[in-house]
C-alpha cells in the first residue's frame, strides 16, 4: 500500500517526463526531415538527450519522491504507523528507481526506433544509437545522483532544500575535481567511472555501494531525528 502511495505522490512527475522521453527524439527528426541531421548526427542525439534526461529525472525525483514522505506535516502520522522509519525511507526510494529506469528505457527506445527510419531496419536501429555509448555507465551516474538528492531530501525534510543542497555538492564535487587534476594532475573518479585499475563490475559495484551509502545515511539520519 504505501508503495502505491510513493506512486501516486510523484506519478504526474514521472508521467511527463516519461513523455519527454518518448517524444525527444522522434519530434526531433521530424523538425529536421529533409534536412539530413539526423542521418548524420542522429546517434549524437540520442546519447546527448539521454545523458541530460538521466541527469533531470535523478535531480527531480530525488527532491519529490522524498518531500512527500518527510515533509514536516507527513511525517508525524508516518512515524505513528508500525513499520519502521527505515522501511518508508527505502520504499519511495526504490519507486524512484525504477521509474528512473523506466524513463530511460523509454527513451533509448525511442531513439533507436527513430534511427531506424534513417539507417535500417528497425532493430538495428538502437545498436547504432547506442554505438561507443555506455549506458551502464549514464543510469549508474543517474542513480548516484538521484541517491544523493533523495537522501538530501529526505534529510532536510525540503524538496527546494534537497535540491539545492544536492547540486551544491555536484558542483562542488566537479570543481574540486577539475582544481586537483589541472594543478596537480590528481585524478578523482567520479561518477561512474572505473576506479583505478579495478575490473569494471568491480568499479560498477562500488559505485553501486556509494549510491546505496547516500540512502543508509539518510535512513540513519531519520531514525536518529526527533518528530
């Protein structure tokens, strides 16, 4: 039940953005038709929209999925049911992830139907699209993103806060990786790039745990708060 509530508290969210998805691409196409963009630049396309969806959707659901459960006003009647805080702070968590995952799905579908039109048969068309692109590696630094906001989130018990906080951090992070590499070739991977030397499944799964580790201290952070 609570888990149709975490549903129902961000599906309009998701339901737009879900169009978004589905439409990127092919509306690109037909504003460009007879232009040849999308023959040649197409695939760009796809894997550009792509990586900007992930990175809204892992900011917007983070903030939303979390503001509902631990707003000020909600989260006195929550914390009045038996479940334990901890089970409501992973519930609308995993809802958000899989809608992340749907999105994307949606839309590297869209785009490789797209392509299809331009560069063959159907089913090759999202192989093509998707040519040199990691997509593991996109949803992963979607994820990451979107553990960190939500635990924000969740924490400061404040959509706007959440995300505000949340991209202070990216920011911040970014810079600091860009100031140690150009001054004193410090290399600091980062999301969800392989680490070292590491076998990717290795890197992947650690970039699994970090993203895991946002919503622990989140759940810590709850359970520790007063009502």
């Amino acid at each position: 039940m609570y888990f149709w509530k975490c549903w129902r508290d961000t599906r309009s969210f998701f339901i737009a953005f879900l169009i978004i998805a589905a439409a990127a691409i092919p509306v690109t196409a037909l504003v460009c038709t007879g232009t040849g963009l999308m023959r040649d630049f197409g695939a760009e396309a796809v894997r550009s929209t792509f990586g900007l969806l992930i990175t809204v959707i892992a900011l917007g659901l983070g903030a939303i999925g979390a503001v509902h459960e631990f707003a000020d006003g909600a989260v006195h009647f929550l914390f009045t049911k038996p479940r334990s805080r901890a089970y409501f702070v992973w519930a609308g968590w995993v809802v958000g992830c899989f809608e992340v995952l749907a999105i994307a799905i949606v839309n590297l579908s869209a785009g490789g139907i797209t392509l299809a039109f331009y560069r063959g048969p159907v089913w090759s068309g999202l192989p093509s699209a998707l040519k040199g692109f990691n997509i593991i590696d996109v949803v992963l630094y979607g994820l990451v993103y979107y553990g960190l906001t939500y635990s924000l989130t969740a924490v400061l018990r404040n959509g706007l806060k959440g995300l505000g906080a949340s991209m202070a951090v990216m920011t911040g992070f970014w810079n600091l990786v860009i100031v140690l590499h150009r001054l004193w070739n410090i290399s600091i991977p980062v999301p969800a790039d392989r680490i070292g030397n590491l076998p990717m499944a290795i890197s992947n799964g650690i970039w699994i745990a970090v993203a895991l580790l946002f919503v622990v201290g989140a759940q810590t952070a709850v359970e520790r708060a007063e009502i």
